[in-house]
C-alpha cells in the first residue's frame, strides 16, 4: 500500500428494485474500511460480499470491462451520472474522490425509455434499436482495401473520430431533464455521415434514426448542455446541431424528389 493510500468509511443509500413490475426504495448501506486506491464498482464489490456472507442479496448493476470503454456501467451518484468527476466512467471513478464520512446516494438512470431491470441496471436496448435503424453503411465484401485508398481531410476524419468515441452507456438520457437521447443520436450520425463511406445511406440514415429515436419514447432536446456536461467522452452539442441540418436536408431532398418525379 502507497503512503498516499488511505481507508475511508461511507454510507451508501442505494436503491433497490427486486424486478421492472416491482415497486422500488431506497436502502441504506455501510461500505467500511475502503481503500481510495480502489475503484467505484470495486468498493460496491467489497459491499456485496459482505451482504452475500449474510445470506443477502447483492447489489445489481451493469458492468463489463471496468475500463471506461463498453458503455455497460453507469448510474447516478448523487444526481451526478457516473460521478462528481468529470469525463469519467463509474467504473473508472476511484473512492479518492470521496472522503471519509460521506454519504452518496445511488440510484439507476432515471428515463422510461430506460426500464429498471434490477436496483441500478437498466435496459438500455432502446440505443441499440437506434442504431438498427441506420447506424450501418454499404460496402463491397471481400478483402479489405488499403488505408490510404480512401483519402479523408484531418479535419473531417478528427471530427469523425470524435463523434464516434461516444460508448453509447446512456449518461446523456440520465442527465436530461426531458430524458432526450439527441447527443446518443447525433454522435451515431455524425461519425457516419462525416466520411466518404457512409455517404449511400446519408439521407435515410438521419431519418430512420431519428424516427426510431422518436418511437423509443427520449423525450425532444432543449439544449440545456446537460447532456454532454456529463458525457464521460465528452461528446459535443455540435453533433446535435449536425444532426439537425442532416434532418433537413434529407426532408428538402425528398420534396425536391416529389416534386420533380424522381431523382434529382
């Protein structure tokens, strides 16, 4: 142990909810003896064997990598999603944020396009839909072409980059306060519609994701900026101004089309 290590007491309340159909409350646990050396989800590790060598049930989240890449954890701490560090992912989020004493309050993403499957995971499935509806693009099958065969301006493909960092673990939907899924959306539309290759389904892209966004039940964006505030990539508003202008591009592509017959 580093001489900077310390060992910190806290209380968590965290909310539990047997199944989707059941009702949910909050409960209050101690989480002793933690190292601030340790990880968010490794203190709640520490807390569930303690509960599980009782003959408890443990807490149930979302968890996959640890590593601040797959999106699957994620949960409010505080009212803060994933945590009072910002452009961090729970799981990456270490107890020397905290000091001794605190008490944080746990509760899942709050959004109904986000059903409570158990205490703090959610069914986050809705995103996945959204991305079945255009998030693909038409290529030749065979072997794969040379990089350098497909020649992208910096600025689009650092653009494109960054827009596709977004892991999709619903941060933005839980921070919203109209539970909107528009930087989620945007960010998928973006990367795609910012390179040559995703340019066949450029237009229908926009539209089919936005439409699934709509039947999903994500409530419409405000532009508060809560969304990319608590983005752990921090994916910008920009992505949703872009999103827009490909909305409307393709509603006047297709009234060009109307009103000539065909194609334009």
């Amino acid at each position: 142990m580093s001489e900077t290590t310390k060992k910190i007491n806290l209380t968590l309340r965290v909310w539990r909810q047997k199944g989707p159909k059941e009702a949910g409350a909050f409960a209050e646990y101690n989480a002793k003896n933690i190292s601030t050396d340790a990880s968010f989800l490794e203190m709640l590790d520490a807390v569930n064997e303690e509960l599980i060598a009782k003959g408890e049930d443990p807490i149930a989240f979302d968890h996959d990598c640890r590593e601040g890449i797959c999106g699957s954890c994620g949960f409010m701490i505080d009212g803060q999603a994933h945590g009072p560090q910002m452009s961090t992912t729970v799981c990456q989020l270490h107890m020397r944020a905290f000091k001794d004493g605190d008490k944080l309050t746990l509760e899942p993403w709050r959004a109904s396009a986000f059903p409570v499957v158990k205490d703090l995971y959610t069914d986050r499935s809705a995103l996945d839909r959204i991305i079945t509806a255009g998030g693909y693009i038409s290529a030749n099958t065979g072997s794969a072409r040379d990089a350098n065969s497909i020649l992208i301006p910096k600025t689009d493909a650092d653009h494109a980059f960054n827009s596709a960092t977004c892991i999709g673990c619903g941060a933005c939907v839980a921070s919203c306060k109209n539970a909107s899924a528009a930087l989620f959306t945007s960010a998928k539309i973006s990367h795609m519609a910012l390179l040559p290759q995703g340019q066949v389904e450029r237009k229908a892209r926009a539209e089919r994701m936005v439409a699934q966004m709509d039947a999903e039940g994500f409530g419409g964006c405000t532009s508060t900026g809560a969304c990319s505030a608590s983005c752990p990539k921090d994916i910008s508003l920009v992505n949703i101004a872009r999103m827009n202008r490909e909305l409307f591009k393709a509603k006047l592509l297709k009234d060009e089309e109307v009103e000539t017959g065909g194609g334009i």
